[in-house]
C-alpha cells in the first residue's frame, strides 16, 4: 500500500497513479495524510529537508539573472522570500524559474504589475506529475530527461512560450 498526501483532489490523483501503475499497487490518497500516516509524516519531513537543500544550492539558469540567493525559505509565507519577489520582480516577464506561478502571492504580485503579460498558468495540481507519464520507479523522478533530437540528429529547437511568440521577440546573444 502506497499513502499520498494531496493539495488537490484526491480522487483524481487516485485514478491517474491506478492507471500509470496499472492497478498493481493500492493507493490511499488523501488531504493532510500527512497529519494522519506516520509514513506519510516521516516522508513529508524528508521531502521538506531535500528540498531546502536544494533552495540552499540553487543558482539562477536565466541569462542576466544575477539576482541574490537571500530569498529566504521560498515558501510563500515567509516574509524574506515575499519581499525578495517584490524586489526581483520582472516587470515584463514575471519571475525567473525558481518560482511557483500557481502560489497566491506570485499570482497576486503579477497582477500588480500592469505590464506583465496576462498569462493562464496551470494549477500544480492539474500539470501531469512524471509518474503518470509511465514511470513506475520513484528513482526516475530525479532522472535528467532525454534530450529532444531533431530529425536531422541536431539538437531540437526548444518551443517558445506563448508570450513571447506572439509578441515576436527573439533572443538576442550579440550587437
């Protein structure tokens, strides 16, 4: 038996680990089982550890982010990490990676800002998770994905995001 703590709705999160582990695993999918398993508890406290080691490691990708780590916990409800979102808020773009789009306080900064593109992001709880894509080991989750290959055997072109096609902008790497 399996125990999963959701933030969103049990059920179909039920139905979609049944039919990527193809019934041969009973799972118990509840809100807060984190307050009601152990395991689930014990995990949750593995999982939070694991994940601010990875806040404390973490270094911006984006080109021109120089931005300073004193982000704080970055979870929503720490006042160093909202004041940090104020700070190195894009007026244009957003946020860089690092952030949550579906947490409140990035939607309600977002919204603050007239210039920042309108755009729809899917709730967390809706995106599909890498175990309903076929994975069954829980280890392939920290896999680094295959990279995509075009017909030509080059590397593939990555899409470009929705606002920046339909404002045509291009990425410029020289003058």
């Amino acid at each position: 038996k399996v125990y999963v703590d959701t933030v969103g709705d049990p059920e179909m999160y039920q139905k979609k680990l049944f039919s990527a582990f193809h019934g041969k695993i009973e799972f118990v999918v509840e809100k807060k089982a984190d307050a009601t398993y152990r395991t689930v508890s014990a995990a949750s406290i593995c999982a939070k550890v694991l994940r601010d080691l990875e806040v404390e490691k973490w270094r911006f990708t984006e080109p021109g982010c120089d931005f300073p780590l004193n982000f704080g916990s970055g979870y929503p409800s720490d006042p160093r990490t909202v004041e940090w979102m104020r700070q190195h808020k894009h007026n244009v773009f957003g946020f860089t990676n690092i952030m949550r789009f579906s947490w409140q306080p990035v939607k309600t900064l977002l919204k603050e800002t007239a210039e920042v593109a309108d755009v729809e992001w899917s709730d967390d709880e809706e995106e599909e998770p890498a175990y309903a894509q076929g994975l069954t080991k829980i280890t392939a989750l920290w896999q680094p994905k295959p990279k995509a290959v075009a017909k030509d055997g080059r590397p593939a072109k990555k899409a470009r995001l929705g606002p920046f096609k339909e404002r045509n902008l291009q990425l410029v790497e020289g003058f």
